[in-house]
C-alpha cells in the first residue's frame, strides 16, 4: 500500500507540473511590439504565473488543465529569461517573428543553395534563429509540436530553409532586430493539407478535394496500406486538412508578424489548377481568422520557370490564380520565373527568392516606401493592329534586360495566339504581330519555362499574364 501511495503521489505531483508548447524553449524570439500570448497545461485549477522584462500575468489552469495569459507589447532586445512558476526559459529574445511554410522549395536547405560552402561559413549571427517544426500528420488538431529553436551558425544554417533563412537575413541587415523563424513545411504536399477541414467544408467549390483524396484512397487496398503507411493513407501528408492539424493549428496563437509561403508545384495539374484560385485564398484567411492577429502580412512566391513539366499540369495557370490572390489585402508575391532552372523543379538560387520575399515584406509588413515588386499587368488597349500594356509598380522605369523585349504574345478572339514584336514606349509596351491582324488580347511568359526579359529599374522581373483569363 505504501508503494502504491507513493506511485499515486508522484503521479500526481508530476500531472501537476505546467508544461508549455515547444515553442516556448530556451533561444525562442518572441514578437516585439504585439501582445503575447503564453499558454500550456497544468493541474485543473492550479494558478500559473509568467514573469518577463519585469512584468507579470497570472492565472488558472481550467477544469481541463489548460491555461493562457498575455504579455504586453515589448521593443525588440535581449537575451532575457522567461519563468512560468517553477519554469526558467534563458536566452530569450524580442524581435520578428514570421512563419515559413510549404512545400518542398521551402524545404529546400541553404545546404543545398548557390554558394552553400561560402553561405554557411559566413552565417554566424546569435540573433537570427530558426524553429524546424517536425513533419507530422493528423486527424484531428493538436496540442503541440515537435522542434527545438537554433542559432544561425555554421554548425546549425546548412539544415536551416533557404528561402526562409536569406529572407530573415535581409531582415535582420535593414532592421536590426532579432529575427525567428518558424519553418513548417513538407516537400510534395498540395495545400488542401494546410487548410483546416472547417474552411475546406465551408466553400462548396472546395468539396472536390475531399473526392480527390476518397478516389486516391479507392485506389490503394486495405492490405497494401497496412504494409506499407508511406504510400497513400490515413497518415499521409496528401490528406486534406492534415498539416494544418499537426503542423499549423499548435502554433496558433504564437505571437508573428506574418506567413512567407512558398508552394503550389503539387496543385498545378488539370484537376486543381483552377481550384487553386479559391483554395490559396480560402487558406490565407482560414489562418489569419485563426490566428487572430488580423490581417497579418502574407507573402508568397509564384512558380518558377521549368521546363520539365507534365503533360497533365497547368503551370502558366497556377502562377494566374497566384496572381490573382493578391485581391486580398496585405499580400504579397516574389515573381521568380526569370531565376528557376529549365531541368530542375528546387531552383538553388534562394538568395534572390529571399531578397524579393524581404522586398515585398518592407513595404507591406514594416510601411517602407520602396519598388518591391516587378511591373504587374494593369490593362491593355488596341491601337490599330498593336495593343498598348500598363503595368503597375513601374519603378523607375521599364527595361529590356539582355536586348530586345521578348515573351508578347497577341492573340485573336478565338484564342489563336503568335509570338509579337514588342517595344517599351515610356512606362507602356506596344506589341503586334503579322499573324494576328485584330488582335482582342495579350499575354506575356505564358508558358511553363517562357522566354521574358522584362523588368523594372530597379531589376524586379514582370510576372507571367494574359489579359483575358477564363
């Protein structure tokens, strides 16, 4: 009997414990000038407090053990301790925070970017850290994740995310404030995984990702899964809403300035290109309604050109409804289709995707009046047998990089398109071609490895578009 008192005691002594989600650990950055929420689980009723920068928040842990309080808004600095009752979190810093996700060029390591050896050698800086959220797929939402916050240095930067790593450093050059990131991102995953199954079942148009997967499952044996999980199943990462639960929903409400996001390859066949333009939308405000930040900054980046692409896939048109996503307010898009790779669907130049990503995220995360997008199609009006374009974010001018302009195409009613002659004339450009006497519309880098030289001065490319999508 005493033994087993003893064993119920202790028990019970460590069930009483409070414990916080992994992100809350030793080295994390929280986010400067926001409140900050703080929460984790403890014994029901147990009082929790949190001290840090010398103030306070108490509480209660409810009848289900959960607790949450809120820091207020500090300025960036550090390093400082963090104490939850009898817990001690050191190295603690006050900066940027933003969340890195998608798939597998968000993945994609500085180890495996241009320059890796020189990248990595010169990485050391104590306040740029990463937190790699492990690859987990669910159900239902989780509590918590898997993952451990790390220092950028040349033991730790080669494992850190290209795109994700080169945007923080921009930030951390023109901010100078520490900056975090949070990496969850899974290689080969369609977004529908990223998209909670609330909104997925909000929107009927969206239905149809729910009979994609139950055809897939049809396809694959109860047998066969049962020897080998890794192929399609209840735990694979194709499954809609099932990175949302496992690698999205326990991150929420950790205090971030914003969302870099970089996916879209495994969405762009016949099926789902289309879909995309309701799905992308349908995941930036199912998180920002989630997160409760409002509408937090959400920065991606559009497909690059490649050359290899499936006969069944619908690149040009993914890269529209990308496009089109920036209707909602406080997007943004890196343009990459001049620096990807004819053979390759990982482009290594992760520099220039983090720069433009840093670009787009001064002027709409941090309000600096800067060019940080490349000329964007306004509209066109036909002049005789030639169409004039508008572009937006013109800059300081456009410009023909490497000779004459290249990449117009006109095109009649029916859809018969011909490559055009185009000049720039000021801050429009003129295209017309022989074939297409009456041209009705316009395109530009429509294809899936396209020739385009257009550019702003200050070097950002034109994105892919055509003047008349379905």
């Amino acid at each position: 009997m005493r033994i087993l008192a003893s064993f119920l005691l202790l028990s019970a002594a460590l069930h009483a414990e409070v414990t916080l989600p992994a992100m809350f650990a030793d080295g994390a950055v929280l986010q400067r000038e926001r409140p900050v929420p703080v929460w984790g689980t403890a014994a029901p009723g147990e009082a929790v407090t949190v001290s840090f920068r010398g103030q306070t928040a108490s509480t209660q842990a409810d009848r289900l053990g959960r607790w949450s309080v809120a820091l207020q808004p500090a300025a960036a600095g550090g390093p400082h301790e963090l104490t939850v009752n009898n817990i001690t979190l050191k190295n603690v810093l006050v900066g940027e925070v933003w969340i890195a996700s998608g798939q597998s060029n968000m993945v994609w390591r500085v180890a495996q970017s241009r320059d890796a050896e020189k990248e990595i050698a010169a990485s050391t800086d104590a306040e740029l850290r990463f937190f790699k959220v492990a690859n987990v797929v669910s159900p239902v939402p989780l509590d918590d994740v898997k993952g451990a916050w790390k220092e950028a240095n040349p033991a730790n930067t080669g494992d850190f995310c290209g795109a994700g790593y080169f945007f923080a450093r921009h930030l951390r050059e023109k901010l100078k404030v520490p900056v975090g990131v949070i990496q969850t991102s899974w290689g080969g995953t369609p977004a529908e995984s990223w998209v909670s199954g609330t909104a997925l079942a909000a929107d009927p148009a969206l239905i149809s990702v729910y009979a994609d997967w139950a055809r897939t499952l049809e396809a694959y044996p109860v047998g066969l899964l049962e020897k080998r999980q890794n192929l399609i199943g209840p735990n694979h990462p194709h499954m809609p809403a099932g990175l949302y639960n496992a690698m999205i929903a326990p991150l929420i409400p950790y205090a971030m300035r914003g969302v870099i996001w970089y996916q879209g390859e495994n969405n762009a066949n016949r099926a789902r290109a289309g879909v995309y333009r309701r799905l992308f939308p349908a995941l930036i405000q199912d998180w920002r309604r989630r997160w409760g930040q409002g509408d937090f900054p959400f920065l991606f980046v559009q497909l690059a050109n490649y050359a290899k692409v499936p006969a069944t896939a619908q690149w040009p048109e993914l890269r529209e409804a990308q496009a089109m996503t920036l209707s909602l307010a406080n997007t943004g898009m890196a343009v990459i289709i001049d620096i990807g790779e004819s053979q390759s669907i990982h482009p290594r130049n992760k520099q220039d995707v983090g720069l433009r990503l840093g670009l787009a995220a001064r002027a709409i995360a941090y309000g600096e009046k800067l060019v940080y997008s490349g000329p964007a199609y306004r509209r066109f009006m036909r002049e005789g047998s030639a169409l004039r374009v508008w572009f937006d974010h013109v800059g300081g001018g456009l410009v023909a990089k490497d000779g004459a302009l290249k990449g117009f195409e006109v095109c009649q009613a029916n859809g018969k398109c011909a490559a055009a002659e185009a000049r720039i004339d000021g801050a429009t450009v003129v295209a017309a071609s022989a074939e297409i006497p009456e041209p009705a519309n316009v395109r530009y880098a429509w294809g899936n490895d396209p020739p385009c030289n257009l550019y702003n001065a200050e070097g950002l490319p034109a994105g892919p578009f055509r003047s008349n999508p379905d």
